[in-house]
C-alpha cells in the first residue's frame, strides 16, 4: 500500500460514465444501487479483475443483482486507469446482492 500522499489525487465529481442511480442491471433487471430489497444482504469479492468475476454470480438462485467497482483506496472517484496504476490503494471488487433464504452466503464462497 502506497503512502496515502504517494496516491493520485482524484475528483470531487462522479465519474460521468458510471451508471446512474437509478439504472437497472443490464442482464438481471434489477436495480445497481440501493434500496433493495429488506430480506437481501451484500457482500464484496475481491477477485482479481471484476470483468472476469460479475458474471459467475448472474445465474446463482437467489442473487439479487451484482456491480463492480473499487473499495477501500484513498482516490476520490477514480476512473479505471487511476486504479489498475496501482496508484490509489484501490481493489477491484464485485458487490453480490442476495437473498440469504434462498441463497446461503456460503454458497458464493
């Protein structure tokens, strides 16, 4: 990890190309942020490159909806650029939304 003054500076603004909040999943129809439903819970996998990881969770029973972004780095807003620099502190991650009585965390271990 990178001193936090070693990192790239980042925005203020939303990056103008993520999906708006109120935008549906492309392949599951539901919604990509919050509110979800109340029985459903989240979880983030960091798996490597999230392109390769998403769509391992679309056809589980159970899964709500998944999205891909960047957790625990110091970068305000970062693009995809900024983080695959490793000049943020970033990790890829794909957040799972499920329903625990049909789809028990364990089996998206």
């Amino acid at each position: 990890m990178l001193h936090k003054a070693s990192c790239l500076k980042g925005r203020k603004e939303r990056i103008a190309s993520a999906p708006p909040l109120e935008a549906l999943h492309y392949v599951l129809n539901t919604r990509l942020h919050p509110p979800f439903p109340k029985e459903c819970q989240m979880i983030s996998f960091g798996m490597g490159c999230f392109w390769c990881s998403e769509n391992l969770f679309w056809g589980v029973k159970g899964v709500y909806s998944t999205h891909v972004g960047y957790q625990m780095g110091v970068t305000p807003n970062p693009t995809y650029r900024e983080v695959s620099s490793g000049r943020t502190n970033h990790a890829e991650v794909c957040r799972v939304v499920f329903d625990p009585s049909i789809c028990p965390l364990v089996s998206l271990l």
